[in-house]
C-alpha cells in the first residue's frame, strides 16, 4: 500500500472478531462501546457504522461527538454522553437525541425546561461517584438526588452509573467499589425496576465480574489491546484480541554518518561507531510520542531497529546499521505486524512512559486511515478526503 508520508491501517475484520469476543464475554448483558476519541484514534463515525449493529449503545465523551455520529446516519443506536456537558449544549442534546450524564440538579433542570418547551421526554443516566473523585453525585447523596431528578417534567431516569480509577491495578477498591454501588442499584431499582446499571470499563470487565451489572462500557479490549498486566503477562484471560490499527510510516532519506556525530535537536545521541541513518516521516505532530526519543523501535524489512537522537515534529530517525538492503521508499512499522514481528500499544506506552491509551488516542487527523476488509482497503479518510476510493485492488 502506498498513503504518502505515514498511514494508520485500520482492520475492520479484527474490529468484528474482539466485538464478538466481548459479546460472548457480556453473556446477554447490555454493551456500551466506548467510541469516544475518534474512537481511540480509530475513526469515530468508521467504527460506529461497522458496530452499529453489535451493540446496544455508544458511549462518548461531548455532545460534538454524539451529533456527528447522528449526522453520519447513527440513528437506531443511543448515544450516552459519559462526561457532563456544558449548559449551553443542551439544545443540542436534546435535538439530537443524545442521552446525557446528569450530576447536578441545575443542569437536570435545565434539561426539563428545553424537554418541556419542545415537548419531548429526554432520557438521562445519573453518574454515581464510588471512589473516582472526578465527577458525580456522592453515593450517600444519590438516593435523594434520583428522587429530585425523576419528578422533573420531560425528563427520565434511564439509568444511573459510576467509574472505577484502578480496577487494572487495585482489585480490592474496585471490589468494594462495586459492593457499595450495587447496594445502591438495589435500593434505587425498588423506586425504578427498569434502571439500567453500569460500571464495567475493559479492565473492570476481566478483572472484578460483580461489575459487569445491567450493561458493560468497553473500549480498550474492543480495539484488540489488553489492559497493561495482562500484556505483561500477570494474568491470564480468555480473550484470543487482535490489534485493530497498525502505522506505518517510510523511509524518505539515508545517510552515512561516522562514529561520533550527534543526531537530531538537542544532539543528545551521538554514533558510536560508523552508522547508516534512516530518516522517516513520522513524529510527534504525526502523535509519535517525543518520549520515544532514543527509547523507540521500529520494524524495518523484518528487523527490530532503534530509534536514535530526538523525535522531531514530522521525521524520526532509525539505526539501520545492522539491516541489510535499506532503501529510500521502505516501508517502516512503528505499531502493528511486520514480518512476523508486533509492536503494541503496550509496547510503545511502557517505552513512552504513558499509558497504551494514550499511543493510539494521539495519532494526529493528519495521518490518513486506512480501512481494510478480507486485506482490501475499503476506504481511505485523509485530511483531504480525497481518494478514498483509491487502491481498491491493493
């Protein structure tokens, strides 16, 4: 394949096959998919159309996101805004049929007031804090704060939910997290039998079961990345994931340099013996994170090479001493499989000193996606939107 100067791959086939695992994971409960992000770098209105039909709703994080998606054609699927949305949005949610986070009783009211003069009813999810210190009603204060919000004319109570800040690494809190919110759903279900719970996130989901509830939230697991222990190798799960984007990127440039010579800003990296440098085009305004300065790797005709002296804002350089046959136009893999090799997301986040959240969520709109199905690209969205149609063949 050929997209100019870098490219994320995106694998609807992987898409579908992570989506059925957590499906059969959910074992007939509701599932939220987190698309929120551009749907972690992935293509928010892409991935949505490719999951409509395997999900119960979409979980986003603004109100722009949620519009976007209806005005992509998202129209039989709920769409819940999970974090609170500033007052004057209001209109829009209820415009557009958006299902809103409600933590305070003006914004509940608000909400009542724009219903009832349009003559609709808006659903509402109310965020319940346990423990995330973020946002959300306190769970001593959620019980009257329910009752308030369920009388407001036009608007009603579809379900109530929290967050968990460690499930990945502290089993025990978000055990107890989960203790005193479901004391809470069965206290609150007496009032409204048909209140839909939810807690579970990717990592609450594999680690704490009593958390999956009425409904799941996933969103790591369903672009094929596991939770940092897992891939560490702490635990073990049933999930066979595969990683939904790869980038690739290539070589523009290749340069002899001798032993001694800094390379790059800052000149923290100088040659310690004679060397063959490959410049490519990716860096940090690409969302090649800067922290992979002589930290990186890449995958270059099937051969782990390191990445040397600073990450710039478009280019990065690569040691390709030890590489036989480099030339100019080589295609280099910086996440993703190559040849037999994988670099993930975990890979890159423990190297970046970052989370893998964060690698994919940062990859710049500057980089085109490139849709593949069955090892055929289906699409191509670039800043241009302009060829998408392009290598249909490849």
């Amino acid at each position: 394949m050929d997209y100019g100067r870098i490219w994320a791959e995106i694998d609807l086939d992987a898409l579908d096959r992570n989506m059925a695992q957590v499906r059969r994971l959910a074992d007939g409960r509701r599932v939220m998919v987190a698309v929120k992000a551009d749907a972690y770098g992935h293509g928010l209105r892409e991935v949505a159309a490719e999951l409509e039909d395997k999900v119960d709703s979409f979980g986003v994080a603004s109100v722009e996101e949620g519009m976007s998606l209806r005005v992509a054609g998202i129209s039989k699927t709920d769409i819940i805004i999970l974090s609170p949305a500033p007052y004057p949005e209001v209109p829009d949610i209820i415009r557009h049929r958006l299902t809103p986070a409600v933590t305070e009783i003006d914004f509940a009211r608000r909400l009542s007031a724009e219903a009832s003069a349009r003559g609709v009813e808006v659903g509402v999810h109310v965020e319940v804090d346990t423990g995330m210190g973020r946002t959300g009603v306190t769970i001593e204060a959620a019980p009257a704060f329910l009752d308030a919000v369920r009388v407001l004319p036009g608007v009603r109570v579809d379900g109530v939910f929290t967050h968990f800040p460690s499930a990945d690494n502290d089993i025990e809190f978000t055990r107890g997290q989960v203790g005193r919110f479901a004391a809470l759903v069965d206290r609150v279900k007496r009032e409204s039998p048909g209140l839909l719970s939810h807690a579970a996130n990717s990592a609450g989901l594999l680690n704490v079961a009593e958390s999956r509830l009425d409904m799941i939230r996933p969103g790591l697991i369903v672009y094929g990345i596991l939770p940092e222990s897992y891939h560490s190798g702490h635990r073990r799960t049933a999930l066979d994931l595969a990683p939904v984007m790869s980038l690739r990127s290539r070589v523009v440039n290749l340069r002899d340099i001798p032993s001694g010579q800094s390379i790059s800003y800052d000149r923290n990296y100088f040659t310690a013996r004679d060397s063959r440098i490959a410049v490519i085009t990716a860096g940090y305004g690409d969302g090649y994170p800067y922290g992979l300065t002589n930290r990186g790797e890449a995958i270059v005709r099937g051969k782990r090479v390191p990445v040397v002296g600073n990450v710039c804002m478009d280019l990065t350089m690569l040691d390709v001493t030890d590489v036989p046959g480099v030339a100019i136009g080589d295609h280099v893999t910086l996440l993703g499989t190559s040849e037999g090799d994988t670099i993930t997301a975990n890979d890159i986040a423990r190297r970046a000193g970052t989370i893998p959240y964060e690698i994919i969520c940062r990859v710049s709109p500057r980089v085109p996606r490139v849709y593949l199905r069955g090892g055929r690209v289906t699409r191509v969205k670039s800043l241009l939107n302009h060829d998408e149609n392009r290598h249909q063949d490849a």
